[in-house]
C-alpha cells in the first residue's frame, strides 16, 4: 500500500516539473519573438498545439488506412470497441488524458480567475463597510440635531410659559397688591380695583385669567397622564409578574406530570418483566415435568422389557429340561 502512495507521489512531483518546464519554454519563446503582436502569437500558439495533437493522433492510429485500433488491413474488423478504449483497459474509463501543458495552463487560468474574483469581493466589501460607517455617523448627526432642536423647542416653551404666567400674575403690580391688602383687605382692594377699571382693561383681565386657567388644566391633565402611566406601569409589572407565576405553575405541573408518566411507565416495565420471568419459569418447569415423565416411562419400559425378557428366557429352560416322572396327557413320560 506505501509503494503505491509512494508511486503516487512520484508521479505527481514529475507532472509538476513537466508543467515547470514547459512554461519556462514558453518563457524563452516570447523572448525570441520580441515585439510580434500578442494575438499573432497566440495564434500561431494555437495553430502548433493543434497540429502538435494531430501528430499524436497520426502516431497512436499508426500507418494509414489502418482499421480499427489494433488491427490492421486485411485481418477483419474483429471485436467492436468502445470509443476511447484502449486493449485491456478497464470499461470505467474513457477519454484520453489531456496533455499536461495544456492542463496545467487550464488550471493555471482558473486559479487567476479564482483570486481576481476574491479580490473585488474583498474590495466591494470594504467598500460597503465605508459606506455603512459613513451611514452611521449620518444617522448618529441626525438624532443629535433632532435631540438639540427638541431641547431648544423646550427651552423656548418654558420660556413662553413664564412669560405668559410673569403676565397673568401681574409681577409689577405685587407689591402695590400687597399694599392695598395691608391698607384695607382683599376684598376692598378688588372691589376698588374693579370700580376703577373701564371695560377695555376688564376685557383684558378677563383673557389673563382664562390663560392662566387653561395652564391651570393643562398642569392637572398632565399630572393625571402621569399618574395613569405609573398605573399602567404598574398594572403591567404585575402582569409580568403573573404571566411569570403562572409559567413556573405550569412547568411544575408538566415537570410532575411527567414524573407520574414515567413511573407508571417503570411500573408497568417491571410487571411485564415480572409476568416474562414467570413465563420462563413455567415454561421451565413444564419442560422439566416432560422430561421427568419421559424418564418414568423410559425406566417404565425397560423393566417391562427386562421382566419379558426374563420370562421367555425362564420358558425356554423350562422346554429344555426332562420330564421325569411327569405325566403327560394323563401318561407317564416315557423316556427309552
């Protein structure tokens, strides 16, 4: 088996330096020719493998007008053969192995191919990755602006509120407030206040305290908002946490269940091997029975047979002996 792995190898290295040499000739040749055009070459290339084959085959068919392979003129067609056959080769293979050049030129091409396409792979790869970083980075600029502009858009809201609340409120007016509340009451100032107003300002007056009820209900609404979402945060959590109870009940009970299964299972696994083995032994005992009874009548017979034997034995001493003094139909033996 070494021998021919080794043979194997051998056969191998001297393709491999068969190629070598053929490309280094191929080397030379371009050099002889210098600047003649490249298709010319290949041309010409060509044309010297092809008739190069065409001599080979001239050469492996032998002189003309010879007839099928291996026999000559005049000796009859003989056995038809497979195309590609030679005599004495095996039926699997067919086809004539190409020549080692010209293969090893093929493969040479198919590996140049091979790379050139690993290589625009590689680049069309690296080149989506740019784009995707490049992507990213967008994205990433886009969600801070948007970020920026919402906290701007914040920023101007509040400012809009206190404005408008700094309005409502009067904050120029606090202190005279205060005042008028020191020198005669609420009431009296308010009252005094109105009396004093023409229905221009109380038209106004009226529209501040409408924007700051209506910041007043916005204020509740969105105190209430909160509160049900933490109630519904919260109903959720216990949801969860139900969902959760409630798998862990079901697994145990499937984990149980299937114990239960199992054992019955086992159970039923050891009555049978139980009934199997009862089987056995009646099947044991009955054949012992058989054989105990068979034994009986085997020693049954063989006295029989022994006592018969005994008896005819005993007969035919008897008819051998005199009888003396016997009678014999009513008369004595006679015996002269």
């Amino acid at each position: 088996m070494r021998g021919k792995e080794k043979e194997r190898e051998e056969r191998r290295e001297r393709k491999r330096k068969g190629r070598k040499g053929k490309k280094g000739e191929r080397g030379k040749e371009k050099e002889r020719e210098g600047l003649e055009g490249r298709k010319e070459r290949k041309g010409r290339r060509k044309e010297e493998e092809r008739e190069e084959e065409r001599e080979e085959k001239r050469r492996r068919k032998g002189r003309e007008g010879k007839g099928r392979e291996g026999k000559g003129k005049g000796k009859g067609k003989g056995r038809k053969r497979e195309k590609g056959r030679r005599k004495g080769k095996k039926k699997g293979r067919k086809g004539k192995r190409k020549e080692k050049g010209r293969k090893g030129k093929k493969e040479k091409g198919k590996e140049k191919r091979r790379k050139k396409k690993k290589r625009k792979g590689k680049r069309k790869r690296k080149g989506k990755e740019k784009e995707k970083g490049r992507s990213k980075e967008k994205e990433k600029k886009k969600r801070e602006e948007k970020k920026k502009g919402k906290k701007e858009k914040k920023r101007k809201e509040r400012r809009k509120r206190e404005r408008e609340k700094g309005k409502g409120e009067g904050r120029k007016g606090k202190g005279k407030e205060r005042k008028g509340k020191e020198r005669k009451g609420k009431e009296g100032k308010e009252k005094g206040r109105k009396e004093r107003k023409t229905g221009k300002e109380k038209g106004k007056d009226e529209k501040r305290g409408r924007g700051k009820r209506e910041e007043i209900e916005k204020r509740r609404e969105e105190r209430d908002q909160g509160r049900r979402k933490g109630k519904r945060k919260r109903k959720g959590k216990e949801e969860r946490k139900e969902k959760k109870k409630r798998k862990r009940r079901e697994k145990r009970r499937e984990r149980r269940r299937k114990r239960r299964e199992e054992k019955r299972r086992e159970k039923r696994r050891e009555e049978k091997r139980r009934e199997k083995e009862k089987e056995r032994e009646r099947r044991e005992e009955t054949r012992r029975e058989g054989k105990r009874r068979e034994e009986k009548r085997r020693e049954e017979k063989e006295r029989k047979g022994k006592e018969r034997k005994g008896k005819e034995r005993e007969k035919k001493q008897e008819s051998k002996k005199p009888y003396k003094g016997k009678e014999r139909n009513g008369k004595k033996a006679n015996y002269s």
